[in-house]
C-alpha cells in the first residue's frame, strides 16, 4: 500500500460513507441535507472513467481503492487527488457486493444542471431521450454519441441519471463529456427544441422514411428522438416529431435495441451531411 493511503478496516467507516452502497440519488439528498451549496455528488468507477470525469472538469470529493492495489494511480487522478482511501476486502464486499471492483472509485461533486436553452444554442446534432429508464442502454447511446459526433442531449423527467454508476461505466466515462439538460415532459417540451432550430428526428420502427436516404447541410440542426426499450417513443411524441424515421430491418427482427439503433441512426445523420 502506498504510504499516503489511508487504510479502512471497518465498511461503517464515516470517513467513506458516501461510498456505502447508496443509490445516486441517496448521495445528493445526503449532500442538500447539508445545507452546503452542493448539487450533490457522484461516483465514477474504474481509472479510465474517473480520469474523463476529470478531463470533463467535475471536482473529486475522495477516492476508494482496493487496499491490495499494487497498480499506480494514475498521474491524471494523482494530481487532483484528495484522501486516498485503502480498502480492506470486507470493505470492498460490503459495498460493491463482490469482492473486487474495477480497482478504483471516485466520488465527484456535481455541477448545476445547465439550462436547456444553453445545451441547444451549443449543439448542431442533438439527442432526445424519452422514458430511456435504463443505465446501460443510457451508456451506450451516450458513447455512441460521442463517438459519432453528437453534441449535447436532453432528456424528460422519467430518464436515468446520465451520473449514475452504471451509466458511466457502461459509456466509458464519455458520457461526462456531453452537455446535457432535462425537460419536463413530450411531446410538450419538443416545442422549445423546435423553437432553437432543430429538425427532429423521431425513430421508430414504423417511420416512412428510411433513416439512409436522409439529406442535410452541413449546418441544419438535427435531434434524434429516442424512446425506451419495448414501448418506445410516445404516440404523442412520434407525432409531433418533424420527420417519422426508421431502420429498415431484414427478416423477422422488427427492432434494434435502442443502444445499437441509436449508434446506426448517429452514423446516418453524419452521413447525411456529407450528401
């Protein structure tokens, strides 16, 4: 163990209660009930992820690892390191419910959410999520995203916290890298989407149009309109949405999970620019 590691023994340990196995949204309600002028924390799981939410700018409150670590930190989370907290096993089982975890937690500070009219005054390509309730599939739209060239997302009230553990494990830390804001509810709130500029994109498996014959210019405002797994986008929202759009499935396949949908509709939007 490094020497200015700090060793735990016992899991009750006050010093490492945010790490206790609380949900999220335990942690912010736990943080406010400070009184503080905090919006809360977060925690980020695994170096890499830990060292975007860095490179992402979120401020580290303090810092898990295994107590058996031999790996070094790394220069990246050294730097801006507060306490660094040893582990001992029955700590490690005690909170993550096995018996190892990617090596390293992180806890963050969280930042205030921006405005919605922020995000989309600073995004060219946009997603939309409706009901996506589900971390994992969160990561992934959100790493897919980033890798294809979106730039910001919103997101109504029923979603999952795009901070959550899972969902930042899952996009590999990138999902720290995209602005985002929540709405309230669609299709009511797509009129302030519609109202920035965007040209929205509903996908559904029903769509008339086929995601690969869509044209733009290079600097027309597009948001993709993604809904949850299974029941997908509202009738509502489909409705509302400017262009009814889909992914021509070949065989009995009526669908795409909305994490590889997602990724095949990002491709086809950066495509379409360049037609």
């Amino acid at each position: 163990m490094f020497e200015h590691w700090v060793r735990i023994d016992d899991p009750q340990d006050p010093r490492i209660a945010v790490f206790q196995g609380l949900r999220d949204h335990q942690l912010r309600q736990l943080r406010e009930a400070d009184g503080g002028d905090m919006e809360g924390v977060f925690v980020g799981e695994g170096d890499l992820v830990v060292e975007r939410a860095l490179e992402a700018g979120y401020q580290l409150h303090s810092i898990l690892v295994d107590g058996a670590r031999t790996k070094p930190i790394p220069d990246r989370i050294e730097q801006d390191a507060p306490p660094i907290y040893a582990a001992a096993p029955n700590v490690l089982q005690h909170i993550t419910g096995y018996h190892l975890h990617r090596g390293l937690l992180a806890c963050f500070r969280r930042r205030p959410l921006m405005s919605a009219d922020d995000v989309l005054a600073g995004a060219a390509t946009l997603i939309v999520l409706e009901g996506i309730n589900n971390p994992t599939n969160l990561g992934v739209i959100l790493r897919c995203g980033v890798a294809l060239g979106v730039d910001a997302f919103v997101m109504d009230n029923t979603c999952s916290d795009p901070l959550y553990r899972r969902a930042g494990r899952v996009s590999m830390g990138e999902a720290y890298r995209l602005p985002y804001a929540r709405l309230g509810s669609f299709p009511e709130d797509l009129e302030q989407i519609h109202a920035a500029g965007f040209t929205t994109l509903a996908l559904t498996p029903g769509g008339e149009v086929d995601i690969g014959e869509l044209s733009f210019a290079p600097d027309q405002k597009v948001a993709l309109v993604l809904g949850s797994e299974g029941p997908g986008l509202g009738d509502g929202t489909i409705a509302a949405c400017s262009i009814r759009t889909r992914i021509p499935m070949s065989g009995a396949v009526d669908s795409l999970n909305v994490g590889s949908a997602a990724s095949v509709a990002f491709y086809a939007i950066q495509q379409s620019r360049k037609r």
